[in-house]
C-alpha cells in the first residue's frame, strides 16, 4: 500500500502504478484564524475547524495531471476548500474550510463539502458569553477520519482566555475560570488537551496528539499571558493528521494584549486575540491537506533486485550487470544484457562482463564463462546447443556447438558427449552411444587434422559399423597426419 500527502501546489501526478478499485482520498479544509483584536473592541473569536470529507475508488489516468487545491489557513469559508478533480475537470472531492473568527464571535465550523465515502464536520470558534469581551476564545477542533471536531472554549468572565478544541471525536475547549485560561479540550483519547495558564509568568500550555492548547491568563490588573496551540492527531502518521484549536490570548482594556495560540496541522482554528493596546493578533489556522492512499497495481509481494555498480529490474524490465553481478529466479522472467530469460525451476544466469540468455537466446562468453543446463536450450558464440539432460560444454580457447555444429580446439581440446552429432575441424563422426575423440599435438606442431585411419589397421575394437557401439584406444599417432 502507498500513502502520499499532499500539502501544496495547484496539480498533481497521478502515480503509474494507480489503481481505480482500491485507493481512498480524504481531505481536511483549512482552519479559521483566531480574529485578530484592539482596545476598542470585543476580544477576539477563535477560528473554526476545517472540515473532513474522503472519496474511494477515485477513477484517474495513471501518469496524468489533475488539478487540486490545498488552501492556506485562514482562507475562510468563503475561499475554495481543499479539492482533487478527476481527468474530465469534475470535482471530485472537496472539504470545506473553517470561518475566521470576529470581535467577539467565533468563526463557524468548515461543513458541507463532497466527498460521499466519510464526512465529519470541523468544530466551532469559541465565543464571549455574556458582554464579557477582555481575552479571546479557543478555536475549533478540524474533523478526521474519526469523528467531528469540537468547538472551541468561550470566555465566561473578564479574565483568562478560553482553551482550544481537540480535533476528530476530542473534546471541546473549557471556558476561562476566573483568571485562569482555559483548559484544552483533551484528544479522542481521553487526554492531551494543553492546560490554561495560571499565571502571567507562562502561556497556556500547547496540546499533544490532536488536544487543543490552553488559554492564556489575565486578572485584569498586570500582565496577560498567551494562548496556547494546537496539536496535531497522528492518526495517518506522526506528523499528518487533523488539528486541535489555539487557545484564546489574555488581554484587559487600557493595557497590552496577548496572541491567541496556533491552530495545529492540519485544519485547526487559531485561538482568539485578547483585548489590548498594543493590537494582538489571533493565532493562524492550520492549512488544509489530501492524503492520498491506495494499492499499486499488480499488488501482491514486492520483489526486489539488488546490485552494485549494475542497474537491474523486474519483469520485463531491463538488467545491466557489471562485474560478476547475478540474476537468479524461480519461474519469472527477466533480461540479461536486453535479451530475454525464462528460468524454470530454480535456472540461473551468471556472468562477469559478458550478456546471458536462456531458451535460445545468445550467449557471449569471455574468458572461459560456462553454460550449464537441464532441459534447456544455450547457445555460445551464437551457434545453437540443445542437451539432452545434463550436457555440458567446456573449451579452452576455442568454440564449441552441439548437433552439427563445427567445434574448433587449440592446444588440447576434448569433445565428449552422449547420443550425439559431433564434428572435429570439419571430419564428421556419429556416435551411437558413447564414444570420444580426443586430439593431441606433435611436440613442435601447432595443430593438426585428421583423416580418420582404417579400423582393421589402428586396432579399433570392435571395428565401427552404423548400428554398433565403438570404443577407441587411441590410435598410434604415427598414422596421423600432421600439419
């Protein structure tokens, strides 16, 4: 199985080895941002989370280009949402984007996308409740493959910020206690939510594994602190999955504000700023994401050919070995040297420096290399060679063939075979069931040729006929002519 994610860009390539009957794409919009705030306004709302939406058995053309959409956070609901369109431009997928946060009032959560195989909603920014408007609101959970996202925390009383939501089936964000932030809202399971600061001295705490971040403090009286962010859930991998919101900022009037915390990648709204002088600003929403997940095609178990210095492949591919590199194989194919190989229980091709073949395929051996096999057909230096069960040809400096083809030896060659044809510097010999030539040199001679003697007078025993069997001590020398 393949997974892919896709964080930017306009396109995509479709893989080669795409599959249309086993692949899901699923999305996540992009987060709200936490609204920024001034001293004259409400604090500012958390951003909403981004939407979940999957598709399966999404039919494209391997090797093609689609477009797509990977949107920034705090693109807002109105901007386009993350998409994937197939070959013929129709949308195919889309999940929407979670709505930027305002003065006081959270941004609506990211729903209503395409996408028929799953859908789970983003969760809400978080709001001030009840004219209460000194530090920002928690941001939206994103929705996942899990379940929704949750909405982020309010603010319930002039003092701390309100905690950030935790992302696909996680909890909602707390409201402030007093002067205290408000906690994160913990992830689907059961914990990770980022705890409110208590104090001027720290932040909220940032959420882990999909929590939301807690909310900054503010007594109303001398410094705030910040919001803290979200996190991501780690439900594809370590590092991709949907986002807990940002915790709101604290903030007073007449007096600096803080930041609303990040919201985590991906889709993840931004906590809200808290009110002040100095202009804080909301925390970002998480960017949008596809990922992407499917089986390539001819699926099954990945094989593998390892060399080094040599470039090799698999079925039908080429090989190039280099330097007494191998290939071997159990009833598959593959290529020596751009020639074709089909082993049949447990063949081999090997080599150094020279191209193999199997099934009549050519050979070209270098420095005594060697072809052996059973029930197969070899050939050498282009010259076919068919044994019989185990043939085996073998040569010093010369070249050797099976069933009529010439055999040329220098300085003590030997021909040897069963029920075959053979011929020695073009004298043609018929052996019937076993029999040898053997061919020596005179001390000073080089080579030789033979005329093949009278049996009657070289001692041949029996004499040969058609049908028989014959053996050969060799005969005396001296009745050879030398040449």
């Amino acid at each position: 199985m393949t997974q892919v994610f896709v964080v930017s860009g306009a396109t995509w390539l479709v893989p080669g080895d795409w599959n249309n009957s086993a692949n899901t794409i699923e999305a996540i919009g992009a987060g709200g941002n936490g609204s920024n705030c001034d001293n004259s306004h409400a604090a500012g709302g958390g951003g909403g989370g981004g939407e979940y939406r999957a598709a399966s058995n999404v039919s494209l053309t391997p090797s093609s280009t689609i477009t797509i959409n990977i949107p920034s956070g705090g693109a807002g609901s109105a901007a386009a949402g993350t998409k994937l369109f197939d070959n013929a431009s129709a949308l195919v997928l889309e999940a929407k984007n979670g709505d930027n946060g305002t003065f006081g009032v959270g941004g609506g959560a990211g729903t209503g996308g395409t996408g028929s195989a799953a859908h789970n909603d983003g969760g809400a920014g978080g709001s001030a409740s009840g004219g209460f408007t000194r530090s920002g609101q928690g941001g939206g959970g994103a929705g996942g493959p899990n379940g929704p996202g949750a909405a982020g925390g309010a603010i319930v009383s002039n003092g701390g910020g309100g905690g950030g939501a935790g992302a696909n089936n996680g909890a909602g964000g707390s409201p402030n206690s007093g002067s205290n932030g408000g906690a994160g809202g913990n992830s689907r399971s059961g914990s990770g939510g980022g705890a409110g600061a208590i104090s001027a001295a720290a932040p909220g705490d940032t959420g882990s594994s999909g929590g939301g971040g807690g909310g900054g403090w503010s007594d109303g009286a001398s410094t705030e602190s910040a919001g803290g962010s979200g996190s991501t859930d780690p439900v594809w991998d370590g590092a991709h999955g949907p986002g807990g919101g940002g915790g709101g900022g604290g903030g007073r009037g007449n007096n600096p504000g803080t930041n609303g915390g990040a919201g985590g990648a991906y889709g993840g709204g931004g906590g809200g700023a808290g009110r002040g002088t100095n202009n804080p600003t909301g925390g970002a929403g998480g960017q949008g994401i596809l990922v992407i997940t499917y089986t390539p095609t001819g699926g099954g178990a990945a094989y593998t050919l390892t060399a080094g210095r040599g470039a090799f492949s698999e079925t039908g591919n080429a090989a190039s070995p280099a330097c007494g590199r191998r290939i071997a194989a159990a009833q598959s194919s593959y290529f020596g040297a751009g020639q074709a190989a089909t082993p049949r229980l447990g063949r081999r091709c090997v080599g150094a420096q020279g191209g193999f073949a199997e099934n009549g395929q050519a050979a070209i051996l270098k420095c005594g290399r060697r072809l052996v096999g059973a029930q197969a057909s070899f050939s050498c230096n282009g010259l076919s060679a068919v044994p019989g069960r185990l043939r085996s040809l073998a040569g010093s400096r010369g070249t050797l063939a099976l069933n009529g083809q010439s055999a040329s030896c220098r300085l003590a060659g030997r021909v040897a075979g069963l029920s075959g044809f053979f011929a020695l510097a073009g004298v043609a010999v018929t052996f019937r069931r076993r029999g040898e030539i053997w061919m020596q040199a005179a001390p000073a001679t080089t080579g030789w040729i033979s005329a093949p003697p009278d049996p009657a007078a070289t001692g041949w025993n029996p004499a040969p006929a058609d049908t028989e069997a014959w053996t050969s001590p060799l005969p005396n020398p001296a009745t050879w002519t030398l040449r």
